[in-house]
C-alpha cells in the first residue's frame, strides 16, 4: 500500500465532512471497496485511525477480487480458517478462492450513539450526565450546562427534518423554551420550513475538530442566541419570542406573561391566517368567557403592534410579523 498522506488539517476537515454525511444517512454504513478503493480512501482511512468508522457485524454483498480487481467475489466465513487474520474468503471466476481479511469482508460503519458519547466527553458532560436517547436513533439527551447565566439542555441529534415534528415534540417536554442546544449533523437550511425553525441548531462540523478517539468542541458559546440586544436599535418583531420570552418593540424589550406567550404562539402558527377566539380559548384552556383585555391587560401596546382582529372575534398576527420561510 502506498503511503498515507500527511494528516493534516486539510484531511481533518474532509473526514468531519464526510462523518457529518455519513451520519445523516439512513443506513451509516459503507461497503469494504467503497473505505479501501474508492476516491476518498484516505479520508475513510484517517476515520479508521481516529475510532470512528469501525467494523460492522455483517458481510458485504459483494467485494471487488483482491486479485484481479474485475471480479466481485461475495465474503463467506471459512469453515476452517486458514489463519485468524483470514476468518472469509470469496471466489472468484477468474482467481479462484481468495482469502479476506475482515476489513476487506464486512461493511463498514459509524455508530450515532458512539458520536453521542464522544459530544458528551467534549463538552465535559460525562462526569455528572450520562447520554440518553430521547428519539430513537435520531436524537439524543447529553446533559446540561450553563452558558450566559442559563441553564442549556444539550442535544446531538441526526436526520432532523425528517423527524421535524417527534422531536419538536421532545423538545418541549425536556427543556424550557429557548433552553435547548441541538448540536447536529443535518443542514440547518432544511430545517426553516419545519417545527424545529425557531430552535438553538447548531452545526457540528462548526464547533467540532477530530482527534485521535473523540472531539475537540470550540465556540459553542459563539451559536447561542445574543445575551442582550443593543440598545441602539430600533427593531420590532418577535424574533426573540421563544428564545427570551420577550417582544421587541423600537428597540426594547417588553415582556410577555405566559398567557401573552401563548396567544402569541396560536397566532404565529397560524401563518397569518385568522384564528377565531372560541380556538383560542381551548387551545388555552380557558375555564370560563374569553375575554382578550384579561389577557392583554399590562401588555396593550403588545397588542397594538403585533395583532390585528375584527369584530365577528377573528385574531391574526398582522403580515409583516408572520414568517413566511414556516410556509
């Protein structure tokens, strides 16, 4: 075999890629030929040397001839091993039987969990949580900690728009609003026309560097939502709703009283189109009349500036707050 390039930064970051990829897929795994022969053998080798692309259970299907390098041979485990480093063989039309080692027999792959467990070490988590998963095989519980003053639920999760709505619902049974960190392999462009648009994602190949068996995690704190917001703006929107529990109204900040909260979220669900109070009034659990001045009581300019309605008791988030990427 020739010998293996440097492994310098350049192939650090095109293995991190091609882990984020792998792992994004339905079935991480990939063939013999495809970590030995194919275009990126050498990123698949660094993989290999850092413990994370590891050896599956299974045979492959089919394995290029060692030999002849035309044939594809199928692994079968001998019946009485030659030596223990050739425990399969396959044969070929053209060669005949053709000892294989296991790397060159079975599939390989990359274990989620695995990358769960070595997150949970990086941030140094271990010592006091213990990774749980909360979606399975899709999202993961590493622990939490403090960043800015509060307290941070942190997650690994994969393949997160294809789960969008299970584990938005999760979410919000195991973290507060705006509490939670999502650390991922998934683009986080797919995720703006989902449930999961308002929440803390970050990318992991961002924050993270391959050594030899884990991660380096960096600039976590850099993905978290701003602290505070400069007091030279003149911004009103409810960009900062979930994250903050605040309204932005020229600049400051106004508070919102969970009931506010709420009403709000029902609005803002409803992608602009009109929401009619006796909805409103169950999906808030209302025991007796809806009455909007109990609930906007301390918050009318709230009201004046986010919301519009009509007197038949119709309520809709007026056009220029309604996030149009949701739709």
């Amino acid at each position: 075999m020739a010998p293996l390039p440097d492994l310098g930064a350049a192939l650090n970051d095109r293995a991190l890629s091609d882990l984020c990829w792998l792992i994004e897929q339905p079935d991480p795994r990939l063939a013999p030929d495809a970590v030995w022969c194919g275009e990126r053998a050498d990123v698949f080798q660094h993989l290999r040397d850092v413990d994370v692309l590891t050896l599956a259970n299974d045979l492959a299907d089919g394995v290029l001839c060692r030999e002849c390098g035309v044939e594809v041979i199928r692994p079968v485990a001998c019946e009485e091993r030659v030596a223990d480093e050739f425990p399969y063989r396959g044969c070929c039309p053209e060669c005949g039987w053709i000892p294989l080692h296991a790397e060159h027999a079975r599939w390989w792959h990359i274990q989620p969990p695995k990358v769960a467990r070595w997150l949970n070490g990086a941030i140094k988590l271990a010592s006091n949580y213990r990774v749980e998963p909360v979606v399975d095989g899709v999202l993961w519980r590493l622990g939490e900690r403090e960043y800015g003053r509060r307290r941070h639920v942190i997650f690994f999760g994969r393949r997160l728009a294809e789960a969008a709505g299970t584990i938005n619902d999760a979410l919000n049974n195991l973290s507060a609003p705006g509490a939670e960190i999502i650390i991922t392999t998934t683009d986080v462009q797919r995720l703006r026309t989902t449930p999961l648009y308002n929440r803390h994602v970050v990318p992991l190949r961002a924050i993270a560097h391959l050594k030899k068996v884990g991660f380096v995690v960096e600039n976590l704190e850099a993905f978290l939502p701003v602290l505070a917001i400069p007091q030279t703006t003149d911004e009103t929107s409810l960009r900062v709703m979930h994250s903050r529990r605040v309204a932005l109204i020229s600049g400051e900040e106004c508070s919102l009283s969970p009931r506010v909260y709420a009403f709000l979220k029902i609005l803002e669900d409803a992608d602009g189109d009109e929401v009619h109070k006796r909805h409103i009034a169950e999906a808030m659990n209302f025991d007796g009349p809806f009455r909007k001045a109990d609930i906007f009581k301390r918050h009318k300019v709230v009201f004046d500036t986010f919301i519009e309605a009509d007197n038949g008791g119709h309520y809709w988030l007026r056009p220029e707050f309604v996030n149009l990427e949701r739709r």
